[in-house]
C-alpha cells in the first residue's frame, strides 16, 4: 500500500499516491475526450462562414488540447496516469500519442527516461547537439530525433483518408488538426525543454541541469500545464503534472501561488 501525498512529503521512486490514480485517469480521459470532442467539431464547420476572430481562437484552444494529449502521454510515461494498473496507465498513454501524431509509445517511453537518466548531455535525445544551443537548431534537432519518415507518411495517408472518405475539408484539416499539432510541439519544446534546460551563464547547479519558472498558477497552466515546474519534475518524477505547483509550494512553504 502506498501512501497518500502529504504536505510535509513528497513521492518517491517508492512511494506513487495511491489517489493520484483515479484522479489522473479522469483528467486524462478529459484531456483526450475534450480533444476527440473538440476536433470532431472543428471538422464540420464552415471555415468559410467563419470570422477570423473565431478561427484565431479555435486554432489556440486546439493547440492548447494537443500538448495535454502528450502532457498526459508523458504522465502514462511515468506511470502516474493510473499506476494501480501499468496495462490501463499505458493503453490512456498510447492512446494520447497515437491521437497526438500517431507516435510510438514504447519508443517515447524509452527516449524519455534516457532524457531523465542523462539530462541536458550528449546522451540525452531531447538536448541539443552539443554545439548550436540556438532555439532553431535546438528545436530542428528535437524533431529530427523523435520523427521517421514512416510516421509522416502514416499521418499523410491518415489526412487524405480523412479528406476523400470523411470528406472533412482541406481547411478545416489543416487550420485544427495539422497547424495545432505541429505548434504545440513548439509550445512543449520552448516551455518543456528549451527554458529549463538551456545551459546557464553560470552553468548548470545540479545533476538535475534544469530550471523552473515560476508563473501565476493560471499562466503556467495554459503554457504548458505547469511544466514551466520543471525541476521540481525532475526532481519528484512521479508526480503529475497537476501536482507540480503543489511541489513548489511544499520544498517552499512560503510560496504563496498567485
């Protein structure tokens, strides 16, 4: 059995909430039900017909819904989806992924514990190559590692499927189902990857080489679902993501949240 999250404690690699379970599961299956939801609605309006200060709106809230779907897969990564159940926590996990960009959950899995293993480093896939720490190249190195040819032909195929047997608009596919998912991978790398661990004028203080930043809890959660808490991730890595702030303020007690 193990225990519940105290203020007083945080969770180790042996000591996973056991309440965290339920309430993780649900907000996962809100995060991809409000994905499936949104989009399958976004699929049927006339784009035409729409005013721009209704598109504009729509494509950010797509956006915002496709870094929780790998925010949530990132969670299943972690085992903190549902961890009473590592087939249940995995299936939410590969389901999120799939419906993000048709990715490999095993894969991510295994890249995303090396990047934890071995941050901000040569050994880690998520860090740049060592010498072009600009945003760009970082960004172009970050893709490059985590996408195949195989998996854009996938999601090519997926789209003219889409287009000539569900006969969902060419708009309508690019403006919220292409457009949003590839942004929100700017969205995941700039507050995911490059802020926290992007080298120091003074270089790195800990093994953990990243850096939080700290947000009205509002703003942290539209940014990136409160990963802008990135060591207090990396330090505590199985909590999720919605436990974050609450790690702030518990290593800090006079945090006070705005």
């Amino acid at each position: 059995m193990v225990t519940s999250f105290q203020n007083s404690s945080l969770p180790t690699s042996s000591n996973v909430p056991e309440d965290f379970g339920y309430r993780g599961l649900i907000i996962g299956l809100i995060v991809i039900g409000t994905w499936a939801v949104s989009t399958g609605f976004l699929f049927t309006i006339d784009v035409s017909q729409t005013p721009i200060y209704l598109i504009i709106p729509a494509m950010l809230w797509q956006i915002f819904l496709y870094t929780g779907l790998f925010i949530t897969a990132h969670d299943a990564m972690h085992g903190v989806v549902f961890p009473q159940n590592k087939t249940i926590n995995d299936l939410v996990g590969n389901v999120a992924v799939k419906s993000y960009a048709l990715f490999d959950y095993q894969k991510l899995v295994k890249k995303h514990w090396e990047h934890h293993y071995h941050p901000a480093s040569t050994e880690d896939p998520d860090y740049h190559e060592g010498t072009h720490k600009n945003f760009f190249i970082w960004y172009a190195k970050f893709m490059g590692t985590h996408w195949s040819w195989w998996r854009i032909l996938g999601l090519s195929l997926l789209y003219n499927v889409m287009k000539s047997q569900l006969h969902i608009p060419d708009d309508n596919l690019t403006l919220f189902w292409v457009l949003p998912s590839l942004l929100s991978s700017v969205q995941l790398f700039y507050f995911g990857t490059y802020l926290p661990h992007r080298e120091p004028a003074a270089g790195y203080s800990d093994d953990h080489r990243a850096t939080s930043s700290y947000r009205p809890l509002w703003l942290s959660f539209i940014t990136c679902y409160h990963f802008g808490y990135h060591w207090e991730h990396h330090e505590y890595p199985l909590l999720p993501w919605w436990q974050l702030p609450k790690a702030r303020r518990t290593l800090l007690p006079e945090y006070v949240a705005e």
